[in-house]
C-alpha cells in the first residue's frame, strides 16, 4: 500500500521567513496529494492541493510543487506569520484513500 | 452546514468496557473516513464507507474495533474490549464524489483508558 514519508517533523523559523516541508510517496498510481493544517484541539483543514497532471500550484503565501519522477512533493510558505504555526500534514491518495504523512509542527516566532 | 459532528468529545473509560464514538457526517456527503491520531503513529486510516458500504477496512488494528453506517447520516466507530493502547483521538471526516477530493474533518474524539 502508499506510504508517505514527511520531513522535518519540527520546524521553527522567524516571523517573515519561509518555511518548506516535504513529503516523498511510494505508489507512483497515487494521484492527489493535499496539504491540511491542524490547529491544536481542531481537525485537520485543507489548505491546497495538486493534482498528479500538475507541477505546482499557488495560493496567496502558499505554494506546493510535484516532482512525479522523484515521487516528491513539497508546501512552500512564504512570509510566515505567527498565526502559520500549526501541525502540518501532507498526504496521497489512490482512489478516494487518503494516506497522511506524520506531520510537521511549524512555530513561527514573532 | 454544521460541518462534521462528532461525539463525545472526550471519553474516559476503564480497560475491558465498550467504547462507542458516533459521527454524523455533513449533509449529502457520500464518503465517510475513520481515522485514529497518536503521537507516534501519526493520522491512520481504520475505514471508509461510500454510500454507507464498507470499502477498506484494511486499517482495522483487530477485532475488537468495528464500524457501522447504517444510514447516510450516522456512523459508529466501536471498541470492544477497550486497552490502553487504544487512547488516542479518533477523527470522522467526510466527502462527496463531485468534489476535488477535500476532507472535511469533524473536531475529534479524545479516548483515554485508564
């Protein structure tokens, strides 16, 4: 089965910084890989996705890049702000089944 | 919608007694996920269900956890006999299949046996 492998599993950066987490998969069928943000006591909340016909897709401070070859696919935050701290998960999918990383727990200090 | 409701929130109970979590998934979702979250083991996948059908249960640590849906609205995740081992948080989510694939998460379920 897919299994996904994530790094780092802590990251502390300053406020304004960037911050990069990535995550290698094993099955080269998976073809959706979302990025969820969980805050403390909440569920896990997407925050983008991309799909395996993309290479990189951005949102405002977010962005995540596809390398299907490697099998790697990374988030990038951009100007990194005290409310960006969270657990990070990233995750791949087969066919509706969504298999997560073991997340990175991002501080941003002001 | 009120997003993914599940309960309890929190549960305490002593190792050998039945643990029941419930979740009521959002409206017009066809797929429901369990997953279990620990420190060590991540978010793991136990089972999902599309239209109320068990598709993977492959995730199931053993025999002593089952899951039902016996409608579009209502789903139970049952431990029996209950270990330590098994404190965790245990997340319901859902999606439907028009949609690009988002899970939306309900707000956990904190198990603690004593």
């Amino acid at each position: 089965g897919e299994n996904v492998e994530q790094h780092p599993s802590t990251l502390s950066v300053q406020e304004g910084d960037s911050a990069v987490i990535k995550c290698t998969y094993s099955d080269s069928a998976s073809n959706y890989f979302p990025w969820y943000k969980q805050e403390l006591g909440k569920g896990p909340q997407l925050i983008i996705d991309i799909r395996s016909n993309v290479g990189e897709k951005k949102d405002q401070r977010i962005a995540v890049t596809l390398n299907k070859t490697a099998k790697h696919f990374s988030l990038h935050i951009t100007e990194t702000q005290p409310e960006d701290s969270a657990v990070y998960f990233c995750a791949a999918s087969k066919r509706g089944k969504l298999i997560f990383g073991q997340g990175t727990e991002l501080s941003v200090k002001p | 919608d009120a997003g993914v409701i599940q309960s309890p929130r929190h549960e305490v109970t002593e190792m050998g007694q039945e643990v029941t979590l419930r979740c009521k998934p959002i409206s017009g979702h066809d797929y429901l996920f369990w997953y279990r979250q620990t420190m060590m083991r991540g978010l793991e996948l136990l089972i999902y269900f599309n239209n109320n059908v068990p598709i993977d249960d492959s995730g199931m640590p053993e025999d002593r956890f089952s899951a039902k849906m016996p409608n579009a609205s209502f789903s139970t995740l049952k431990i029996q006999p209950s270990e330590p081992r098994d404190s965790a948080v245990y997340f319901c989510a859902s999606r439907y299949t028009g949609s690009s694939g988002e899970l939306f998460f309900g707000e956990g379920s904190r198990l603690t046996v004593l």
